[in-house]
C-alpha cells in the first residue's frame, strides 16, 4: 500500500472529528461557564469558551487510532521506533496538563516542573536530540547535554506555541503550516509514523480553523496549544532531527522558527525589564502587528506567510526536489503580503474591532 493513504486518511479523519465535535465542546462549557474572560491585555471582548483543546486532541487522536488499528502501521513500532510512543504519550499527558490550566488555572512553576517531568519520560523512550551540526565543525555529539537541551526543547517548542495564541486562528494555523512541512520533511525521509501524526495534525487544525478563525468561537486553550507544541516539537526530533544530519538544528529551527523567536524576543525583554518570564503584557508579534494598525485577520495572515516562508527553506536545505521552487514562491507570498502590510500600516488608524474583516 503507498504509505501517503493512511496519511491523508488520517488528515480527513482528524478534520471530520473536529468539525462534529467542536460545537458540542464549545455549547458544553457554554453551559457550564468554563470561558476566558476579556482584560485590557486580551484582543477579544466577549467572553470565550477555551475548552477547543478538547475537540483537537480528539481529532487527532482518533485519527491515529483509527489507521494503527487497521494495522496499517503495525500494533507496536520496532523497539528503535519507541520514540513514536514517547511522542504520542507525551503529547497525551500535555493535552490533560494544559486541560487542567484551562480548568483550574495552575500556578506557573509546578506547571513548568510537570512539563519538564513529561519531557523527561519522553526523552528516556527515545525522544532525543543526540548530536548537532555546527558551522565549520561538523557533528558534535551531546552526550550528557542530551537531557537538558531535549527538555529545553521540548518545554521551550510547548510554551512557544501556548504564548503565541494570542489572535483569532493564530496558533491553530502556525501549527497546521509547521504540521505540513513536518510531514513534507518525514515522507521525504519515509520516517511515515512521525509523518502519520504530522497529517493527523493538519486535518485537526485546518477543521479547528473553521470556528478558530476571525471572529473566533472558540479558542484552544492551553490544552491545545500544549498538545500541538509537544507533539511539534516531538516530532521535530523523531522524524527531523535524527535524519537530515547536515542540517540537523537548522531545520526543525525553521518549521517553528515564528513562535520560537516571539517567544524568545518576549521573554528576554520580559527579564530585562526585571519581570517575571510568564508576566501577561502586549510584547508579542502580534501585538505589534495591531499596534501597527492591522486587523486581526491580516496580521494573522502575515504571520502565516511568514510561517509558510520559513517552511518552504527548511523543505530547500531538506534536499527537497523542488525545494527551491517552493522557496521562491514563499518569498514572493511573504514580500507580496509584507508589502500590504507596510500600505495598511500606513492607512489612517480606526478602532479596532474583534470582528474585523481584510
């Protein structure tokens, strides 16, 4: 069988699960009046329902389910192979993580212990950066550095995503446009059970966008965000990291390159100014894309394209066929949009409104 079919079985799958469960989701926590509720630092005004997480790991869960038990890819993966289950299971016990912030609100330390405890069990199963590439040297084995820079990694991959959540559609299309080029990158490599989660992801936020995107339903939550950061940031290492050795940092660097360096940016200014790491403020790229005078579905979709742009360099440096030629038409996307960006920023300003449109 081509491996490509459980892979778009799983797409469609995931889509379908989320597109009939996230209503339900959504009228449920409606009723029980689990919502995020708007402050001077949040762009939505209204109430919001934050439990979307819920239908997304649903959507994808059953996806896999579904393909493995048709034994499309076996019952259990080699013992070589044990990373796939260090992925998966991890991303399960961010998912329930992340569900318990949304529902309890966590204190932000022993949330971060937790994380770190999950990232600690995936990396004893096989999710490991063991060697890295460095510019003039070669391949640098880490041996004891392993550990810590995987959970750096990890953790760091989770909370970027979780951070960038911030916009009607952002974090759900960062992580459909990163899933793809995952999936691009592991085919390439046949590395097909990483591909298969990757698909599953594509099909879960592409139907999540249906009620995610501007104006917005419902948002993910952190349950979401932490189920797509660690199963990203996971399969980075599984179905990336291990393979393409010539590149090996430089590529899953860029797949996720958006929310890394907001995140990045953010919390660096964040300590500079002497403030805690997890302080609420408006220092995000997107933040500054509104303050510039984009509506929220522009700046949403710059960002995209920007996503989409790293992408298509990483798909170049993968050794891609048509690598280059995707490289090219994802600088022109992003010239072209930046270019509309610069001639709307220039627009004169008006109050900006949660349901605004292109």
């Amino acid at each position: 069988m081509n491996p490509l079919i459980p892979s778009l079985v799983a797409t469609l799958t995931a889509a379908v699960i989320v597109l009939w469960t996230t209503p339900s989701v959504r009228a449920a926590a409606l009723t029980a009046g689990v919502v995020d509720k708007p402050d001077p630092r949040k762009i939505h005004k209204a109430p919001m329902v934050r439990l979307g997480g819920v239908s997304i790991f649903a959507g994808v869960v059953i996806a896999l389910l579904l393909v493995w038990s048709l034994g499309w890819f076996g019952i259990l993966p080699h013992k070589e192979e044990l990373g796939i289950w260090g992925v998966t299971i991890g991303g399960v016990l961010f998912f329930f993580l992340g569900l318990a912030d949304d529902l309890l609100t966590l204190p932000p330390l022993p949330r971060l212990a937790a994380q770190f405890l999950i990232a600690g069990g995936a990396w004893a199963v096989g999710v490991q950066i063991e060697a890295i590439t460095l510019p003039g040297i070669g391949v640098v084995q880490l041996g004891f550095w392993s550990l810590p820079i995987t959970l750096i990694w990890l953790c760091g991959v989770t909370n970027a995503i979780n951070f960038i959540d911030g916009l009607d559609g952002l974090a759900a299309g960062v992580s459909g446009i990163a899933a793809a080029i995952t999936f691009s990158v592991a085919a390439l490599t046949q590395q097909w059970a990483a591909a298969l989660i990757a698909a599953a992801i594509v099909g879960a936020t592409l139907g999540f966008l249906r009620y995610n995107f501007n104006p917005a339903q419902i948002f993910m939550g952190d349950g979401g965000a932490y189920f797509l950061g660690f199963l990203l940031a996971g399969l980075s290492v599984i179905g990336v990291v291990k393979v393409i050795t010539t590149v090996a940092i430089l590529l899953p660097f860029l797949i996720l390159a958006v929310p890394i360096v907001d995140t990045a940016s953010v919390i660096i200014q964040r300590l500079r100014k002497g403030q805690s790491p997890f302080k609420p403020d408006r220092l995000h790229l997107h933040h500054k894309l509104l303050d510039a005078g984009l509506s929220q579905r522009f700046a949403t979709l710059w960002i995209y394209a920007l996503t989409l742009w790293a992408g298509t360099v990483a798909l170049a440096l993968s050794g891609m066929e048509a690598g280059l030629t995707y490289t090219a038409g994802g600088t022109l996307l992003f010239a072209y949009m930046s270019w509309l960006a610069w001639r709307r920023s220039q627009e004169p300003k008006v109050p900006s409104d949660p349901k605004d449109h292109l």
